[in-house]
C-alpha cells in the first residue's frame, strides 16, 4: 500500500458527478489510514459513493466434486 493516499466517505461536502456526496482526506501513512477507516472513511472513491462495500459472494457448487483442487494446476 502507497501513501500518501487518499481516502473518501459520504455523504460529504462535495458533489460527485453522479450527484451524490463525498469528502476526501489524504493520509500519510498506515496510522493515520486505519484511524480513517475507524472513523468511517474507506479505502475507493466508488466504495464511498455506493456505501461499504459487499463481502465477496462465495461459489456455491452443486457437487463438491466439481469443484478443482488447486493443486492439481
């Protein structure tokens, strides 16, 4: 992770060109970021904008069997 960085949250001061509000703030360093985070800020400007962000879905197999095994790749 690069710093300085920044990191967003909404609803904000600024206007969005979708009409929706955000505001910014740059961090310098992995302190100040996870202080943001704890404060509701988050780490993409399109995270910010449609609210946190959804836990990836899991795959559901209909057999166990058909799912690979990483191994054998």
């Amino acid at each position: 992770m690069d710093f300085p960085r920044n990191v967003y949250k909404s609803p904000g001061s600024l206007l969005s060109n979708k009409g929706r509000t955000y505001d910014t703030i740059l961090v310098q360093d992995k302190k100040e970021f996870n202080a943001a985070l704890k404060a509701g800020y988050l780490e993409s400007y399109r995270d910010a904008l449609l609210g946190e962000p959804e836990p990836e879905p899991e795959i559901e197999a209909e057999n166990e069997d058909m799912i690979p095994d990483p191994d054998d790749f």
